[in-house]
C-alpha cells in the first residue's frame, strides 16, 4: 500500500501505521521500522509508544504543528514523541524539558543529531528557571507523570501568547491513584475551565495508552 498524505499536516499513513518523513535519514530513535518511497524516508509512529500519535488514531482533530511551530515540551522522556515532532516541524524548534537526568542524556544524544531539538535538564513545574531560554512558544505539549499536572500546565501556558495551543496529557493513575480515570478527567477539565481555558478537544487514549485522555485547549 502506498505512503499516503493524511488530514494533519506532517504525519502520513501506511496502511495503519502513522508515518513522519525522517529529518535524520538511515537513523532510528526507538527501534520504530523504516518505510523508503519515491526517495523519501519515513518513520513508524507507534501509538503504544506515543500519546500524540495515540491522539490521532483516536481521531484527535486539532494539529497545530506546522514546519516552523516553537513547541514547547514538558516531560520529555528519552524522546520518542519530541523525535516525530522534530520531524514534522522541521524548520521550528522543540524545546524538550525533562528533570531526569538518565532520559535528559538520551535528549542531548538525540538533539546531537536533530538541530531543531533544544534539550533543558529542569523541573517543568518551575517554568521561571527556563522560560528565558523559549521566546514564544506557538504550542505548549506536557506529559509529566506528577499529582499537579494542572497546576504545572497553567504555570506554563502563561509563558505562550494568545491563540497558542496547549496539549495536556492526563495520566490518570499520577493524578489520583484511587480515583476513576473518567472522574480524573472531568476534575481535570473543570479545573482548567474555572482557569479560562475551555476545551476545545478531549480523547481518552485507550487501547493505545491505558488510564489517560487527551486534553487540548487555546490560550485567549
């Protein structure tokens, strides 16, 4: 079956697979497979490894990364999700916040490589130790494994002008272990409605990814 373009810009499908056109041809980042056509080189975007990508196989339907968004991400792991990113806003900027320092060496190995990545070793719940380094961010993406997930997003969707998307990943079971993942997300909803920021898109991510939703909302 032929690689075909799909409705987000920048992700392209095989069959069922999502695909990124790879910034770094002939390289993997986490042991996804390579599709070569017509001279251009793809990367599997495996949504049991990617909450984004899990959004978008549950049918998530706003995509504000154009080739030259600033995005801002806050837990960014070893860099599975930040490396599909890097491919899709090729000529932006990720600046990729993660507080561990074994996954930050993984980031700065993979910024080695991709030179839109910009790796930051701090804690995403104290924006004030890095926002210097940012200039304005266009999208703000957390996915953060802490009880204050929605105090840690306002904190920093007030670095992101107006008209700026943020992208919320709700680990349930981080939030409130006792609690329902349904439960957690309507609080989670409330909780940013009560701040000014309705949602504009909400997906529970199973069978992708067990116990979280997607929470989208625009900075007025």
């Amino acid at each position: 079956m032929p690689v075909r373009s799909t409705e987000w810009e920048g992700v392209y499908a095989d069959g069922t697979w999502l695909l990124t056109p790879n910034l770094v041809p002939g390289t993997v980042v986490y042991g996804e497979g390579l599709i070569r056509e017509k001279g251009r080189e793809f990367r599997r975007w495996d949504a049991n490894r990617s909450k984004l990508a899990a959004y978008l196989k549950r049918g998530g339907r706003v995509w504000p990364f154009r080739p030259r968004s600033s995005v801002l991400y806050l837990g960014a792991g070893s860099g599975t999700t930040v490396s599909h990113l890097s491919d899709v806003c090729a000529e932006g900027t990720i600046t990729a916040i993660e507080i561990s320092p074994r996954s930050f060496r993984d980031l700065l190995a993979l910024a080695e490589k991709r030179s839109n990545l910009v790796p930051i070793l701090g804690d995403a719940g104290k924006p004030e130790f890095y926002r210097g380094r940012l200039g304005s961010p266009d999208v703000l993406y957390q996915d953060v494994a802490q009880r204050d997930q929605e105090g840690i997003f306002l904190r920093n969707l007030d670095l992101l002008p107006a008209g700026a998307i943020g992208f919320l990943m709700i680990k349930a079971r981080s939030a409130d272990v006792a609690a329902s993942p349904i439960k957690v997300f309507e609080s989670t909803k409330r909780t940013l409605a009560e701040a000014g920021f309705e949602p504009i898109d909400f997906r529970t991510l199973e069978p992708f990814q067990a116990d979280h939703g997607a929470l989208v909302v625009m900075k007025r």
